[in-house]
C-alpha cells in the first residue's frame, strides 16, 4: 500500500467504518442463509424463498437514500451510532416475538434493510478523511465491509440447526454490540461541508452521469448482494448440498467479492475507473452466460461463481471510484442513490432466480438474463468514457491523461 495513503487520513475512522459497515451487512443478508430452515418449516415455494431473501435487499436500497441524506445533514458518524442502536433493538424484539408465519418475517426484512442501508453512512465516512486521489483505496477498504455477507452465510445455517432459525437473531446482537461500542470510541467525523439534503435529490437526478453509476453498481454490487443473499439457497437446491456445506460455499466465494474489493478502488485509481469497468463487464458477460448454460456438478459451479464474484467486487471498488471524482460535492446523496441501485440490483437478481426456478424448474435463464444486462454495462461504459473524454478536452483537460484521474 501507498505510504502516502496511510499519512494522508485517518486510519482509525477507516477502521471503524470498515467494522460497522462489515456487521451490518452480515445482518442484512441474514434471511438468505436461513433460508434453507425457514423455508422447510414454513413450507416456502421456489418463488417465495426469492422474494423471501430478496425484500431486506430492497428495502436496504430504498432507505440508502434517505440515510444519505441524513448523512449530509448530520454527519455519518450519529446517524451510524442511530441506525446501529435500531438494528440491535429490532433484532432483539424479532428474537423475542419469534415470528412463525411468512407475512410475520417481512417486519423482519425492514429491520434487515435499516443496516443494510449502513452503506450510504459507512463510505462517505471514510471518503471525508481522505484526498482525491485516494478515494478508491479508501472507500474500497471502508467498501470491504460487504464481507460481513460471508459471515452470515459461514456461521447462520450451522447456528439454525444447533439452536433454531429464531434465535440466530438474538445472536447476532452480540456482534452488533460490540461493533457499536468500538464504533464510538474509533470514529470521528470527517471534515466536510454543510450537506444540502433532501433538495439535492433533483438536481443531481438530472445529471446523466448519476443515472450511469447507479446502472453501473445496480450490475456489480446487484450481482455480488443477490448472489450472496442466494446462493446459500442455490447450492443446495441445485447441487443437493446440506445446509452447512451451501453456507460454507456460499462463505468462501462472498469473501473472495469482499476483499479484493479494495484492489478495485486501487486498480481504478491506476487506470481509471471507466476503463477498469469495460474489462470487468466483458468478464461477467462471459461467466454468468457460462453458468447460465448449466453446469453439471458443483466442481465447476463453485470455481466459475469464485470467478464471478471477484469480477464483480473489483467493479465495486471500480464504481465507486468515480463517484467522489464526478461528484466531489454530493458524495453522501450520490452514495445514497447509487447504493440504492446496487440494491435494487440485488433484489432483481435474487428474486428473479427464484422465479426463473418457479416458471421454468431451473436457474439458468435468470443467469442468462443477468449476463445479458452485464454486457449491455459494458456498452454504457464505452459510451460514457467517450462522452467523459469530450467533455475533459472541452474545459481544458488533457484526454489522453483524463483517464487516470477519474
């Protein structure tokens, strides 16, 4: 790593940005690795395991906005400490009332969603301590966080057996407690300017260049928070695998997305973000319409969606890259927007897997549907690095170099 980056900000808020970023996306997913149990108790059809693992998902990305803005308004680090003291309370109440009906579990997924909306407050927490360019080291570290996801699906699947999917809840407040507590003691709040909040929304809706990051992640942090809400599922619908084996699977491949995560932000840096993202399309075209052909056995399933997930973490690292960089005066709204778009990318993904089960007794056509959208990225991305270029030559930049700066 740079020596430089390590002088320039402040390691000990990018390290609790990273623990409670890492917590709260291990609770976010949590349905997906309990979905194995809980759809055998509840007696759950293909179609509603998706929607079922599928709504924490949402409703993370629709509440990224409105904590983005309040991220502006008051500071990532209190409204960190507010949503965290939320998560733990709901938890604690879910563990108490131990709903045992599939309507009862959606109250469960808003609870879910509330950390799952930590992205929006964790990212512009470590962007504010850090210069331009170091931004994608920095949120690509903060951004590793998403390994939380691996958690849940390593150690919930085994806990459900041992002492059932309920109390798995009241478990992860332990984690969550003391995250919370390290949280307060490391984190300080970044130098930054008075947010504009809510009346930003519009403006920044206008700008092109918004809607194209937000397409971007919706591809690439979609398919890594579908995959990781799913797969758990998948591994053991499509390849027979116990509960134990799909989450453990489903572990190594959500940690190999997570934490070559940072290597994204720093190969954007290098590179640049929009050239980074072109290759990294071209490879999830080509891997997700593999597995969308059907693999036969799980020894080709599970090294193709390895693969998989560390194209698309390094593009996570890669969007969010440019996001400081095209917008260096909205970056909590942006952050807000454009982590609602990778959620709602998620919810797409897994719920549309689950359908594709549902309508057609395999998974194939929603990989194949997923490789599609991928590629059409890949188009976007062409179109908006010739549009970026012109635009740098027009205010003076030099093209050749606009790349590596953004």
């Amino acid at each position: 790593m740079d020596k430089g980056f390590l002088k320039a900000g402040n390691p000990r808020t990018l390290l609790a940005a990273f623990l409670y970023f890492d917590v709260s996306f291990m609770v976010w997913v949590l349905l997906g690795p309990l979905g194995i149990a809980i759809s055998h108790d509840l007696h759950l059809n293909s179609g509603q395991k998706g929607l079922l693992v599928a709504m924490p998902v949402l409703a993370g990305a629709l509440l990224r906005v409105v904590a983005g803005a309040l991220v502006d308004h008051y500071g990532p680090r209190r409204v960190a400490i507010g949503m965290q003291a939320f998560v733990i309370a709901g938890l604690g109440a879910t563990w108490v009332l131990a709903p045992h009906t599939y309507a009862g579990l959606f109250p469960v997924a808003f609870v879910l969603g509330v950390a799952g909306a930590s992205f929006a407050v964790a990212l512009p927490l470590a962007s504010g301590w850090y210069p331009p360019q170091y931004q994608g080291t920095a949120l690509g570290i903060a951004g590793a966080g998403n390994s939380g996801t691996a958690l849940a699906s390593l150690f919930a699947p085994g806990l459900a057996a041992l002492y059932g999917w309920t109390n798995v809840f009241g478990l992860a407040t332990v984690p969550l407690v003391l995250v919370l507590c390290a949280f307060i003691y490391l984190a300080k709040e970044p130098p930054r300017r008075p947010g504009a909040g809510l009346v930003a929304w519009l403006p920044v809706l206008k700008k092109a260049d918004c809607w194209a990051l937000m397409f971007f992640y919706g591809v690439t942090f979609g398919g890594f928070v579908g995959l990781a809400s799913f797969l758990t599922i998948y591994f053991n619908d499509q390849y027979g695998l116990s509960p134990a084996i799909a989450g453990s699977c489903t572990a190594l491949v959500v940690f190999a997305g997570s934490f070559i995560r940072p290597l994204g932000g720093a190969f954007a840096d290098r590179i640049g973000g929009e050239r980074a993202l072109f290759m990294l399309y071209g490879a999830a075209t080509v891997i997700f319409g593999l597995i969308g052909l059907g693999l036969p056995t799980i020894w080709l399933a599970f090294p193709a969606f390895f693969i998989g997930m560390l194209v698309l973490g390094l593009g996570n690292g890669a969007v969010f890259q440019l996001v400081p960089t095209r917008f260096p005066q909205q970056v909590g709204i942006l952050t807000g927007l454009v982590g609602m778009s990778g959620g709602v990318g998620g919810f797409y993904l897994a719920s549309s897997l689950g359908a594709a089960r549902q309508a057609t007794g395999s998974y194939n056509l929603g990989f194949m549907v997923f490789a599609a959208i991928a590629l059409l990225a890949l188009v976007c991305v062409s179109l908006c690095r010739k549009s970026w270029k012109k635009s740098a030559s027009v205010q003076g930049a030099d093209p050749a170099s606009f790349s590596a700066i953004s």
